[in-house]
C-alpha cells in the first residue's frame, strides 16, 4: 500500500509573472498534477516558466466529482498541487473546500508561501496593520447591509475585493453604513497600470466618478482615526 501524497498549495502571481517563487515552480513542476481553477489561464504561467506538468480543472461548480478524484490520486501517493488563477488557493475561492477534504481524510497538506493581493495591497496602503479582516467580496444583495452595519464598531483595517461595475456602489454602501473613514483602494496590483488612491471614502468616491474604476480593485477602510491623513 503506498503512502499518501501531498496536497501542495502554491501561490501564483496577482499580475506579474515575475512574482512566483522559486519553491512554488520546482513543486509544480515535481507534482504528478495540477489541479487549477481554469486550466487555460494557468496553461499560460506553465508555458512562461516551462513547466511541463499535466493538469486538471477544478472550481466550484465542478467540486463535487473532482475533489474524490483528486483524493484517490493522494491516496495512490501522487503529489498534487492546487492554484488559483491568481494569488493563493484557499483565499476568496473554492480550493478550501479541497483543502478540508484533504485534512479530513487525513492526507498532507503543505502551503507554499507566495502573492496575495491582500496582503500585497495593506502593505503598502499606510493603514494601520496590527489588526485587520478580510472580508472577500461583499454579498451583492442578501446580507449585504447588514455585514456592513456589523463592521461599523470595528477597530481594525477592513479589506474588500471588489469589480469595477460595483466599485462605486460599494463605496456608497460603506460611506452610508460604516461612515467618511480614511480609505486606500489599489487598483491591478503588480501590473503595468498599478496605482494607489488615498483619501477619504467620499473623495474617493468623487475620484471614481471622474474616472471610471476600470480593473480589478482592493478596497481599504482603516479605522475613524484622526491620525491617518490622506
């Protein structure tokens, strides 16, 4: 019978291909499989760094089928790593659930150290960083003032995902319920067009009234702290 093998998650870059690891390519490369989130977007990171490992897909509405199947190719000692299309498995996306599979039958799980645009974005925001959450993307409708409403007393930088289309929208949500707090929204982090705003959550909102919020946005909330100006 042989061992298990090891269930890798490796992180892969926000933007810039020049930001994997070079740990997190030699296991992709060692791994028998790859399960990635669309297999054509990852086909292109593989390509860049020649890596010649086969892959399968594996996202949300697909889980059910395949998370057995990647547990049988554990079972049989196979190394396999799990990626995201960009940043970290398990953050903001369906891989915990194959994670949690994976730890419930037993089986090892080994993170690789790597990009996340959280954490990339608070680095350099000038918020405060002692406490923060991440709260992913807000619910679109259910739910969503009510989480809103439940952040408003939290002493801590609050994290969001957010698209261009409801940029705007969310900002309003978050001046309404959470209040004119100092904010930073950085925009297509470690691409050509990175950039930073500062300010409050209503000069931001200005700005992107001007300026139509185009790429893919983390937007900032740092505590009602007089001492953080923007």
């Amino acid at each position: 019978m042989p061992e298990n093998g090891v269930l890798f998650i490796v992180p892969t870059p926000i933007g810039n291909l020049e930001d994997m690891t070079f740990r997190g390519i030699r296991v992709l490369k060692e791994s028998t499989l790859i399960a990635a989130e669309d297999t054509r977007h990852t086909k292109k990171l593989l390509m860049h760094y020649n890596i010649n490992t086969p892959t399968i897909s594996y996202f949300e509405h697909n889980r059910f089928t395949r998370i057995p199947q990647i547990l049988d190719h554990l079972m049989l000692g196979k190394n396999i790593a799990v990626v995201t299309d960009a940043g970290t498995p398990g953050i903001s996306d369906p891989a915990y659930k194959l994670i949690r599979a994976t730890i419930e039958n037993h089986i090892k799980v080994e993170s690789i150290p790597g990009a996340s645009a959280s954490v990339t974005a608070l680095s350099a925001s000038g918020l405060p960083t002692d406490r923060f959450l991440f709260e992913g993307f807000l619910p679109h409708r259910k739910g969503r003032r009510k989480k809103l409403e439940r952040l408003a007393n939290l002493e801590a930088t609050i994290i969001f995902y957010e698209s261009p289309m409801r940029l705007i929208r969310t900002l309003n949500d978050i001046l309404e319920f959470i209040g004119d707090r100092p904010a930073v929204i950085g925009r297509e982090l470690t691409k050509v067009h990175e950039e930073y705003q500062r300010g409050k959550v209503s000069e931001l909102i200005n700005y992107f009234k001007e300026n139509k919020p185009r790429g893919e946005f983390v937007v900032m909330i740092g505590k009602d702290d007089k001492n953080v100006y923007f």
